[in-house]
C-alpha cells in the first residue's frame, strides 16, 4: 500500500523543505531586524540612501539562493 521514498525523493524533500526555512529566515527575521536597526541609527543624507538598499540586496540574495537550491 505505502511506498518507501526513494534516496532521490527524500533528497528533494529536504531541499524543499531548506528552501522554505532559509526563505523564512531572509524575509521573517533578517530584513525587518535589519530595517529596525537602520532606523534607529538615525542616518542622513548620502549614507542613509546607501545603507537603506541593504534589505532589497537580502532579499535579492534570498532569491539567489532558492534558484540555486531549486536548480540543484
């Protein structure tokens, strides 16, 4: 009745399920502590505009990450 998963089923099992933990740890916890921390430190001018982009390359880094877990 019940089928043993394969090696190679299991593997991609595991994949998804990384991907899904390493998504939430990019969008749940580190850009909003990130954000928080940017604002508190109270930066203006050039070096405001600069450190403000430092959550967009998180999440672009995120996305990175899970097309090179999903390609293998």
């Amino acid at each position: 009745m019940f089928k043993a998963i394969s090696k190679k089923g299991a593997s991609s099992v595991s994949s998804v399920v990384g991907l899904i933990v390493g998504i939430i740890l990019v969008v749940g916890v580190s850009i909003p502590i990130t954000q928080s921390v940017i604002t508190t430190a109270n930066l203006t001018g050039l070096t405001a505009t600069i450190v403000g982009f430092i959550p967009v390359f998180l999440a672009i880094a995120g996305l990175v990450l899970a097309t090179k877990m999903m390609k293998g």
